[in-house]
C-alpha cells in the first residue's frame, strides 16, 4: 500500500432539484453526450466490414478495432470513481470529449490499419467517461424520487439507442462506399457535446487525495484481464477457439490477472474497486440476472443482423427494421417512465422475459425467403423487454448503493457501465461461436443429403447449368459453377437452421428464466403470509 494515507473524502451533500428551465438544460447535454459515445461505438460495431475495405484490410483484422475500443471503454472508468473526488469531473470531463473530438478529426485522414488501431485504442479511452456523464447530467436537476421515475429510464433509453440509431443513418452516411461521413459526424457530435459540457458543467463535489500508487498497479492488471478477456471473445468465434492458442493463453491471463488484482484490492485500506460489496449476494445475484439478460439480447445485436447478411440483404434494406428497433426502444423507456416503482421491478421482469420469449420463438421459423418485414413485430418486442428490464435493474443495485453509502452510487453506476461493456462482447462471441457450431453441424448434415445420385439434386444440378450456357460455354465449367452454388445454397440453409436453433435456445431460457422468476416470487409470498399468521397468532395469545 502507498505509505501515503489518503485524505478522507467528504460526503457530497444532497443538491437541490433545479427548476424546469435549467433541468431541461441538463438533460439536453445528457442526450447530446450519451449519444456522441452511443453514435460512435454503433458506427464502429455496424460498419466494421465497410471500414475493413477502407483500409484495406480483411474481417479478422478489422475485429482487432472492435478490441482496441472496447478495452479503454470497458476499464478507464474504474479510474473515474477515485479522479471526480481528487480532481473534479468536469476538468476529467472536458479534457475526455476534447481528446474524442481531435480522435474523431485524426480518422479523417487515417489510411492505414496501424494508425486505425491507434486512434480506435484513443477512441475508447476518451469515450469511457461519457456513458457516465449521461447519467450524472440526467440525474443531477432532478429530485430523488424523479430520478428513479423520470431520469434512470430516459438516460438507459439514451444509452440503448446509439447502436440502433447508428445503423439507421449509417447507409445514407456511406452511401457511396466512404466512411469519411461517419468520421464528421462523430467529429460534429463531439464538438457539440465539448461546447455543452463547458458551458453546463456538472455541479461540483468536495474533492480530496484519494488516488494512491497501488489504484495504478491494480488498474493496470484489471485492463490486462479485460484487455485478455475481450480479445478472447472477439476473436475466438473468428479463430474457432481451439485453432489458436493465443485464445487460451488470453483466458489464462485474464484469470491471473483478475485475480491478483482483487487479492490486492481485499488487502487495501481504501481500494480502487470493493470487491466485498461487489461479492456481496445482492450484487452478485443483480451482476448474474443482467448478465443473462445481456446472453439474452444479444439475440437482437448479433441474430438479427448477422441472419440477413448471411440472407444477402444490404445494410440499407434493414433501416426500417431498426428504426422500429429503436422506436420499441422508446415505448419501454416510456412504459417504465409511467408505471416503475421500486416494488414492481419484479413485474417489469416477468413482462420483458415474456415479451422475449414471444420475440425468440417468432424468429425461430426463418427461412431463406425471410426478410425484415417478417421481423418487424418479433424485434420491436425485443427491443421494448431491453427497456422494460434495464431500469427496473438499475433500481435495485442503486438502491443496494444508496444502502451503501452515498459514496457508492457513482461506483455502482461505473461498474454497471464496465460490466455491461464485457457482457455485451462476451455474449456476441458466445452468440457467434453457437452460430458457427450449429452451422458445421447442420451442413454436414444437408451434405450428407447432397447427393449427385439423387434424382432431385440432378434436375437441379441440370436447371442450374441450363441457366448458365449463355455465360459459360464449356460444359464442364458449367457443371463445376451448378455445384458450386448448390453447396452454396447449402450452406446458406445451414445458416438459416443456426440461427432457428439460436433464437429457439433464447426461448428456451427466457421461458426458464420467467419459471423461475415466478417461483421465487410465489416462495416470498407463501414466506410473508407465513411470516404474517405467526405475527397474528403471537398477537392473539398475547391478548
């Protein structure tokens, strides 16, 4: 431990409401700096192969983007925590959406995959703070009891929408094949967001020496495990996981790392990170049920979009879809605005597992004529259970926070933000590797089935070849390109049934999760009525 003791922080104090005029001020920063660092990371996450073709580079490569990103996104924020108290989070405010905007201008001119990865690695570390500004600009005007009401859903609406968002507009921004209009308009949301941030700063807190040498040697193994982890699952799915050593070397290492980090942090008088408080049952139960139901929409991140690529659909033919995706975004934000409370965060659960198990089960029937009109319905479901069962969450490990101590809202709101960050890479590579399993399975299977000797195969062998004779005129090639594309047809289906087989296990386990849900509910009720007989009998005798 540094042999300096750090100075105790004072308790923040309670800030008064703030009238509608200036609230209203506050919220559209929160909007302007939520969906700069939404906007940028659905860009990145929706337009990966057109930024691979720009730089010239092939898929796999251009996934090493997506990890240089995610790293600082998902780790630089446990810094935060301890940087607010010691140097104010409007100066760590600034300089962050300052150093995204020169980030955002520095891409313009990037043509190469070595200074891509620079700027992506600088990309993620100066969005990191930004999800967390969203919230404290939302909630910080607002009354205690609005900010679980009103402020919580609006900010995980602005939060949910980047991605959706970014692939609506993002057909009409490279239209041409150019990213270059992606790199303005994040350079114009951060300059957007830099001169509302300076111009509305976020109210101040006491501030005191808190940050000692071991938070960096701690930090330091907490983003190699991080680092490890997602370059695992980013790249097992590509890699097929037992193919590349590498992979299992990364887990290794993020077991080692994470673990020496957290024997350090038990140790310490005041840690970076309290792993006590965070593997208290509460919190490990919260951190469990938004893990799975982080598995869980990744039904919506990955399935969707990845079944129409493999269907040949171009990123334009499915603006509609997201745009429903998003508008189903806005009804659940809505929907808990109007009915959430504390007590009902059980019943907003059991509504979205519902609404996505009927989504799941709806996709499950695709077929090679599928195509985002038959869609519509199923994911806008999906989309709304995302917003009926986030803020719901929130409410309970905010109030486990609260319960805590002031102190740790802020810390619960940035651990949520990291681990949410490596739920969603950890539940697209599990998602991914499913696909890929089930595919290898049911092509050999449809292979099995191909057979030159089937009189069916022949006939369509032959209408193939007829249809090619005004474009190939050797016979044998013609023959050759017919098989050529009835395995790729093949293939194609054995896609399809993957993904059917993806979208019917997420079912399966929302159907399970709700089963359970309403057990543990009908338990806590037999529980309290139990609990009540025995306060009336113990009542009775004593009268």
């Amino acid at each position: 431990m540094s042999a300096d003791a750090p100075d105790s922080p004072a308790q923040p104090p309670q800030n008064p409401a703030l009238p509608l005029g200036p609230a209203l001020c506050y919220a559209a920063v929160a909007l302007a700096v939520g969906l700069t660092q939404g906007l940028g990371q659905g860009m990145l996450l929706s337009n990966l192969g057109a930024i691979a073709g720009d730089l010239g580079i092939t898929r796999a490569q251009s996934s090493w983007l997506l990890v240089c990103y995610m790293v600082p996104r998902a780790a630089l924020p446990l810094l935060l925590m301890k940087m607010r108290t010691q140097f104010g989070l409007r100066r760590f405010a600034e300089i962050s959406i300052a150093l995204y905007m020169v980030v955002a201008f520095a891409a313009i001119y990037a043509n190469d995959f070595r200074s891509a990865l620079i700027l992506q690695t600088l990309s993620g570390a100066a969005a990191a703070p930004l999800s967390t500004l969203t919230f404290l600009y939302m909630m910080e005007p607002l009354s205690p009891q609005w900010r679980l009401r009103l402020g919580l859903p609006v900010v995980m609406t602005i939060i949910l929408s980047g991605t959706p968002l970014a692939r609506i507009i993002s057909p009409e921004l490279i239209g041409d094949g150019s990213i270059l209009s992606l790199h303005l308009v994040t350079l114009a949301m951060s300059m957007v967001s830099l001169g509302l941030v300076y111009l509305i700063p976020v109210r101040p807190v006491p501030r005191a020496k808190v940050i000692q040498r071991l938070d960096f040697v701690s930090f330091g193994l907490i983003a190699t495990g991080f680092t490890a982890l997602t370059s695992a699952f980013v790249m097992g799915p590509i890699y097929n996981w037992t193919d590349a050593p590498g992979i299992g070397i990364a887990l290794a290492v993020t077991v080692a790392t994470l673990a020496t980090a957290a024997i350090i942090e038990l140790n310490r008088k005041d840690p970076l990170l309290d792993i006590r408080w965070l593997t208290s049952p509460a919190i490990l139960h919260l951190t469990a049920t938004l893990f799975l139901f982080r598995l869980i929409l990744s039904e919506q991140s990955s399935g969707a979009p990845g079944l129409f690529t493999v269907l040949g659909l171009a990123p334009s033919q499915m603006t509609t879809l997201f745009t429903l995706i998003f508008l189903g975004g806005i009804a659940g934000g809505l929907a808990c605005i109007a009915w959430i409370r504390p007590q009902r965060v059980p019943q907003f659960h059991l509504a979205a597992l519902i609404l996505i198990m009927v989504g799941a089960y709806m996709d499950s029937f695709a077929s090679l004529n599928t195509r985002p009109e038959q869609m519509y319905l199923s994911q806008t479901l999906i989309a709304m259970a995302s917003l009926l069962f986030m803020p719901p969450a929130m409410i309970t490990g905010l109030m486990a926070a609260l319960a805590k101590g002031p102190q740790y809202l802020l810390n619960f709101i940035i651990v949520f933000i990291s681990t949410q960050s490596l739920g969603a890479v950890i539940g697209s590579g599990l998602f991914t590797t499913f696909i890929n399993n089930r595919q290898t399975l049911h092509l050999q299977y449809l292979s099995e089935q191909l057979r030159l000797t089937d009189p069916q195969v022949a006939q369509t062998l032959q209408s193939s070849s007829a249809r090619l004779v005004t474009m190939i005129a050797d016979p044998a090639q013609r023959q050759a390109q017919a098989v050529m594309g009835v395995a790729q047809q093949a293939s194609q289906q054995a896609y399809i049934m993957a993904y059917n087989d993806a979208y019917f296990l997420i079912f399966i386990v929302a159907a399970l999760a709700a089963a359970a849900l309403l057990i543990h509910r009908l338990r806590d009720g037999l529980a309290h009525r139990m609990a009540a007989r025995a306060t009336a009998a113990q009542t009775d005798a004593l009268t």
